[in-house]
C-alpha cells in the first residue's frame, strides 16, 4: 500500500518469496527505488492513471531489484483506494512473470534467426493454416517471395487468397485441387507450376508441402517454394521439340522405321 508518493505503508510477506525482503525492510521506502530506471516512465504513467481512476487499472509490466541485485519482472495492478479510511492509499497488487518474459525473449530470438535463415534462402518458406470455416490463412511467408514474383509478404498475409491471382490460370485448378487435397489427406505434396510476377513474367516453381494437425486440432502446411524456372523452360524446349519431330516424321513422304537389336519395332511412321 503506498502514499501519493510512492512510500510503502504496508507489504505483504509475499516479497520475501518475489524479491526476498522482508516487509519490515521496505516499510517507510519509495516503491520507485525498487523500480528499474528504464521502467519509471511506464510507472509514472501508470501512476497518474492509477490515481485518476477509481477502478482497478489495466496490469503493467516493470522490472523490480531483487535483494541479489538481479532484475525480476512483476506484473502489477493499481486500485485507488485513498479517499477509503480504512486504506488511505494505492495498492498495489503483484505477481512474479519473470519465466513467462524470459520464454517470451527466447521465443522472439528464435523467430529472429529464423527470419534471418529464411530471408537468407533462395527460395519461398511459408505456412498455411486452415479454420473450422474451411478459410485458409498466411500466418507466415519469407521475404524470398519478393524476389519470386515482386510482392511483399504483408500484402499475402494481409489477403491470402490474391494468392491465386499469382498463379498461371492453366495451373489454377490443378494448383486448388492440391492444396484441398494436402488439407484432407494431411500428407506430403512436391508439384510443379507457373507463376506470373509483377512484371508479367512467367516463372516454373517447384512446391514441396507437409500437412500436419496439431494437438489443438489445428492443420497446418509448411512449404518452401523454388523457382525452377530454367529447368521448367528447358524442359518446356525439350518437349515443343519433340512435338515438332512427331509431326515432321508422321508427314514427311519418307519411311521412317526404327528397330532395336532385337527386332523389335520401336517407330514406324504412316510412309513406311
């Protein structure tokens, strides 16, 4: 319980196990002397709504001093209570949060070197997920999506399904089709399609894809997307070619005939 400047009236055994005083030896202090420098601001804040309201404040988190000297977070929340006789003061109401913040920091880490790997790699990372409602979400594409088709990440997390407009319309349905497919089955895709970029330019990407369902319930798809363009367009060459060579031997004047070792016929054209 504090005074309108901070002095503590009253603590509850309770620190000793928070910050391993005893009451008796915060008694008469300033609540701010145990606050980090860095957190005053936000305490200030905090304060002056405190003591314009009546209500319970919205909670707040501040790093206090341990006896060791090492930093604790609490999470607090103010009631204003000086105009109650009985009080005649703030009280202030905390609980120890320090492993929730240090799993919240090495959470952020990793989703940092994470970004870091997947902006780093030639290729597309994404996950999908899926709701009750049958809607699909974006909730994480890499940036390589830039260098895919020109379109920042937010923009497809923000609409996934514009999505589909970046896919060549002969592949559209082929390209729904696997994806209702990965959601049902829960398996393991690889697929080939075109991409039409910005700039209209159209790119062969191959799409490897892994569904799974989560204990909560939830289905997710994890992929990575690789532009495959100069393999695609050769193998587009490759086949135009023999298209073409089929025709020049079904219309040339002239037999055309191939045999293997073992007599076997392997082309006989209309001619021959």
């Amino acid at each position: 319980i504090l005074d309108i400047d901070t002095t503590i009236n009253y603590c509850s055994p309770a620190i000793f196990r928070t910050l391993g005083y005893m009451p008796e030896d915060v008694m008469g202090s300033k609540f701010i002397s145990f606050i980090h420098p860095e957190d005053l601001p936000i305490f200030q804040d905090f304060l002056t709504q405190s003591v314009d309201a009546l209500s319970v404040s919205t909670p707040i988190v501040m790093r206090h001093r341990h006896i060791s000297g090492n930093w604790i977070y609490l999470e607090s929340v103010c009631c204003n209570l000086l105009q109650d006789t009985n009080v005649q003061g703030l009280v202030i109401n905390s609980r120890d949060i320090t492993e929730r913040k240090r799993t919240e920091t090495a959470l952020q880490d990793s989703e940092l070197r994470l970004a870091a790997i997947a902006s780093s790699m030639p290729a597309t990372l994404y996950r999908l997920s899926i709701n009750s409602d049958g809607k699909i979400a974006i909730p994480f594409i890499s940036d390589g999506l830039i260098d895919l088709v020109g379109i920042s990440p937010r923009y497809v997390i923000s609409s996934p399904y514009q999505l589909l407009d970046l896919v060549h319309p002969e592949d559209v349905d082929q390209f729904k089709a696997l994806i209702r497919a990965g959601f049902d089955k829960l398996a393991t895709f690889r697929h080939e399609f075109r991409v039409i970029t910005v700039s209209g330019e159209v790119k062969w990407v191959q799409n490897i894809t892994r569904y799974y369902r989560t204990e909560s319930d939830t289905i997710f798809a994890d992929g990575v997307c690789i532009d495959i363009s100069e393999r695609g367009e050769a193998e587009s060459s490759l086949q135009r070619t023999n298209e073409l060579l089929r025709a020049v031997i079904k219309a040339v004047p002239v037999a055309i005939d191939i045999v293997s070792p073992e007599g076997k016929v392997l082309l006989w054209n209309a001619a021959a």
